[in-house]
C-alpha cells in the first residue's frame, strides 16, 4: 500500500534520514522504532508532506504522493498524529473532530454525526463539548487519534501516541486500534517507545538508527537481532 | 434557510437582539442630531468591526491596515461618482472588486511565501502606507488636495445617489452592520468557519486534516477587504471629503480594530459590544468632562486610554465573553 523507496533528508548538513526503504502492505500494522534522533518523525514527516524528501519516492497505492502538500496527502488517504500534540485548544472536543470529518462529509451536520461516532470509540464522548484545552495529556493523545481517524483514513500514521499513558491506557487504545485494523481494515504505520504497544501491534517492525535503516522483519527476529541489541534495546532487555 | 440559521442558537440570545434591533430602529426617532451621528458612528465600528474580525477573530490573520481598504473603497466609489455621475450602488463594485484585489495580491504575497505573525501585520500596514503616499500624488483623485463630493441640503433621501440626511446614512449602516452580524454567524457554522478557526489555533493540524490552508486563508482575507470596502463607500458619501493623509492612516486602521478587540476578538457580538463601548465611552467622555467644566487639553485621551488599559488587564479576552456567561448566554 505504501512504499517508501530510498527517501534522504539533511538539515543543514545533518542527515536526519538516509536511503531509507520500507513497505507497509495494506492491512498490515507496521512499527517503526528506533532511539531518540534516529529519524523516525522525520520519516513521518516526509510520507505526510510536511518536508519534501531531498532524494527518493514515497508511494501510496501506486500513486507518487512525495510532491504533495500534506493536506494533498491527508485527502489521497493518510491521516497522522503529532508527536507534539496538537489540538485546537479554544474548540471543543466535538469540533476538533469535525475539522477533521468535513473532508469526506457532505455537511456539518454529516460530519458532527460521524465525529460522535468516533469520539465515541476512542472512549471521548463524555468529553465532547468540554474546550480541548482542558483535556489532560493522555485524552489529548486521544483527540489527535480521533482527529485523524474522522478523515476516513486508509493508512493512519500514529506517532508515538502511546507515550505518557498508563499501561492500562495503553491497552485500551491498543484494542481500538487493533478492532480498526481488523473490522475496517485500517493499515496502521507507527512510531512508538513503548515496546509493549508495539510488540502487541505490530506484525513487521523496521528499526532506524542514525537515520538508516539496521533491521526489519517480525518483532520476534527484530528483538532478537543483534544491532538492535547494541543500539536501542540493550543487551538484557527482555520482552 | 432561517431556520437553519437560528437553530441552537439560545431564545434568550434571539429576545435580546431582537430587542436590540428594535431599540436601533427607532432609536433615530427621538435622538437629536448629535446622537444620530453617535449612532451612525457606533453602527459604523461594529460593522468594520466585524469585518475585520473574519480574518483575525476568525482565521487568525492580524492586518493592521485595514484603512487600506476603507480607504480605496471610498476612492473608487467617490471617484466614480464625481468623474462620471455613477450612482455609489454601482461604484460599490469597483470598490468591492478593487479591495477583493488588494487583499487578494497581499494575501498572495503572503501565504505563497510564509510571510505570518507579525511580519504579516506590518506587511499589512506597508499597503496601507503605499496606498496614502501614492494617493497624496494621484491627480484623478485631487491628490493630497482631497476629493469633495458635492453637497446641497437636500430636502428628500436620495438613496439611488446615496444624498440625503444623516437618518438615511444610520439606516444605511444598521443594514449593514446586521447583514455582516447574520452573514459572520452563517460563515461560523458553515465548513468555511471550521477551517478558519482551525487555522487559526494550528495551521500545521490543519493541514494534516485536509486543510487547504492557503485557499481559506485567502477567502478570509478576500472576503474582510471586500466588506471593509462597503463600509468605506458609506464614508465617502457621509463625510462628502476624502484626504489620503486621513482615510489610509495607521491610526484609522488601529481606531476600527479596537472595537473587536476591547468587546471580545473571534466572537460574534464582540465587534458590536466595542464599538458601542468605545464610541460610548470616547462621546460620553467629552461631555462629562465639558459638564463638570474640566477643560484640561487632552484630558479625554488620558481617560480613553486609562479605561482600554482596564479592560485589557482585566478581561484579556474581552468584555464579551464573561457578559455573555452574565446574561447566561453561553451553552
């Protein structure tokens, strides 16, 4: 579904990503890991337009999206979350949410309908005429999911929405998200700290390092390979 | 359509603006003529008031020049007529096309090359300076000389011609200033008003949700200089003289924002409850000083700033919004 083909990306001389390739088949859930610095957002950034890639191609359904802006990215059908979350403090919950369903609805009306509906799976309902602004950093984390879930997306890239939860928040979205993937056959690409998401997740992990790639496959081979070992999970990590 | 527009919108509110709109329509009937012109003047600020708050209450884009547009809509309007005779109501459309155009090349400018914040105001205010120093030298229009519509007292309304008595005028800006009330609470529910108040809190978080963020930003801007322009074509025929040094200053452009900022910036009664301070406050001021017999030079100023001060520390986000909770407005 989504391929990403040799992408680089320097800032001012510091490469941030180099050459770096993956696939994400369609229905799949792909993690993306790796330590602080290794580039993972910076991949994010270049598959949703944010920065155009210095070098390499980015396609998604056969369909060359490296040229786009990221609202040509979100409409072709990738929704993402911010890392740095990003909410629409003075609205409230509700309209947060129905910024994001108006692109595929017709209607306000249409999208508020639709917006309740997901507000309602991401467990937010109670929350949605309160100011986004008063939510707590973990319902925060909700909203930008429930944000970009309401553009209808295809493949939603999550970064590290996980970070800051409890481990009982965590399962929670875990469950939602699975329960997406596997009754409307969302393909998920995320970039996660938390192992336990992503070991609970993910059916493929690619690792970056230094902004190249050092390993992927199945997070069974991925945290038994050892430059991962050495670099990001340490040598006694168990999991 | 109507229903539409009034559906979740609280009775209480609806009681109150239609009294509201009650007391401005017959309130000509028993002001004098100082009062009349008070009214026209309050009329006038809510209504550029609200113009201006599309693009900043709204879309979150900070022009301090908008007297470019009051300006150039007075001119091509005024022009028109004295050159050619042409009734104001088709002069309006140069003017509406006009400002359309220069909010539309500085919105181009602009957000074609993430020029914002800050350095988007003051490019704001370059126009408007452009615009005063190259109409200081514009022979078609008198130049620094100004532009003189001509007058005669006239017996009957003219409303065709926009001659007539200041009644006429007040009516005139009480249409205007409600159609702008009604049309900013339509854009508010509309997609359009989702967009700009999400690109106004995080153009970035817009975007990733499919935002065009440079079409919306450019309707908000288009659409601000073009109701902008009306207000400056009922300028022109009210005060029948128009000087650059005057209509395109800095000071018009700070004067008309004030008003949504004091009652209350991206709210929609906002604009209205300034403009009815400020002017309230600016009039009422003069004559309780002249009533008390202070005739200190200046002393008025120093009132008028000392009472915006007040409000700017104690209601940051203007009166507005803790009266609406007051009246027990807010849902």
């Amino acid at each position: 579904m989504l391929e990403v083909r040799n992408i680089s990306k320097s800032f001012r001389g510091l490469r941030a990503v180099q050459d770096v390739s993956f696939a994400v088949p369609e229905g799949a859930i792909v993690g993306l890991i790796g330590p602080n610095g290794a580039g993972k957002t910076t991949c994010f950034n270049m598959i949703a337009g944010t920065f155009a890639a210095d070098a390499g191609s980015i396609v998604f359904q056969g369909r060359p999206i490296h040229r786009l802006r990221p609202d040509q990215v979100c409409a072709a059908g990738i929704g993402r979350t911010f890392q740095i979350v990003k909410p629409f403090a003075g609205l409230s919950v509700l309209d947060n949410v129905i910024v994001g369903a108006l692109l595929r609805e017709g209607s306000v009306a249409a999208a508020r309908v639709y917006s309740l509906s997901i507000l309602q799976k991401l467990n937010l309902d109670a929350k949605a005429h309160l100011p986004a602004s008063s939510l707590t950093l973990p319902d925060r984390k909700r909203l930008e999911v429930a944000r970009a879930l309401a553009t209808r997306p295809k493949l939603l890239l999550l970064d590290e929405v996980m970070a800051g939860l409890r481990p009982t928040e965590c399962d929670q979205i875990v469950a939602v998200f699975r329960e997406l993937n596997r009754a409307e056959g969302l393909t998920v690409l995320l970039i996660e700290h938390v192992m336990r998401a992503v070991m609970a997740l993910a059916g493929r992990i690619v690792v970056l390092h230094h902004g190249e790639v050092i390993a992927h496959g199945t997070p069974e081979e991925v945290v038994r390979d050892k430059a991962v070992l050495e670099c990001y999970l340490g040598e006694e990590t168990e999991v | 359509m109507i229903a539409r527009l009034l559906e979740g919108v609280p009775r209480r509110g609806l009681a109150m603006l239609a009294a509201l709109l009650v007391l401005l329509l017959v309130f000509p009937l028993f002001a004098s003529g100082y009062l009349l012109a008070i009214g026209f003047l309050i009329l006038y600020f809510a209504f550029v008031g609200q113009a201006w708050n599309i693009m900043m209450g709204f879309a979150g884009q900070l022009s301090l020049g908008h007297s470019l547009y009051v300006g150039l809509g007075a001119y091509a309007a005024a022009a028109l007529y004295v050159h050619f005779g042409l009734s104001p109501w088709i002069g309006l459309l140069a003017s509406i096309g006009t400002c359309a155009l220069a909010g539309a090349v500085i919105g181009f400018l602009a957000f074609r090359f993430g020029v914002a914040g800050v350095y988007f105001a003051i490019l704001t205010i370059a126009f408007a300076e452009f615009a005063r120093i190259g109409f200081d030298h514009f022979a078609w229009v008198r130049g620094s000389s100004g532009l003189f519509l001509p007058v005669a007292n006239y017996t009957e309304n003219d409303l065709w011609n926009l001659r007539g008595s200041p009644r006429m005028f007040y009516y005139l800006m009480l249409a205007l200033a409600s159609g702008a009330f009604v049309l900013c609470h339509a854009l508010l529910r509309s997609r359009m008003g989702y967009y700009w108040l999400a690109i106004r809190e995080s153009p970035e978080a817009a975007q990733a949700l499919g935002v065009n963020i440079f079409r919306y930003k450019m309707v908000a801007v288009v659409l601000s200089a073009a109701m902008t322009s009306l207000a400056g074509v009922v300028f022109a025929f009210y005060y029948n003289n128009l000087f650059p040094e005057q209509i395109f200053h800095i000071s018009r452009s700070i004067e008309l924002i004030l008003g949504p900022i004091i009652g209350g910036i991206g709210t929609l009664v906002g604009p209205l409850v300034g403009a009815l301070l400020l002017t309230g406050l600016a009039e009422g001021m003069g004559e309780l000083l002249l009533a008390l017999g202070v005739d200190v030079p200046g002393v008025k100023q120093v009132f008028y700033g000392i009472c915006l001060l007040l409000v700017v520390m104690f209601l940051p986000h203007g009166v507005w919004p803790p009266l609406a909770r007051k009246l027990g407005l807010e849902r």
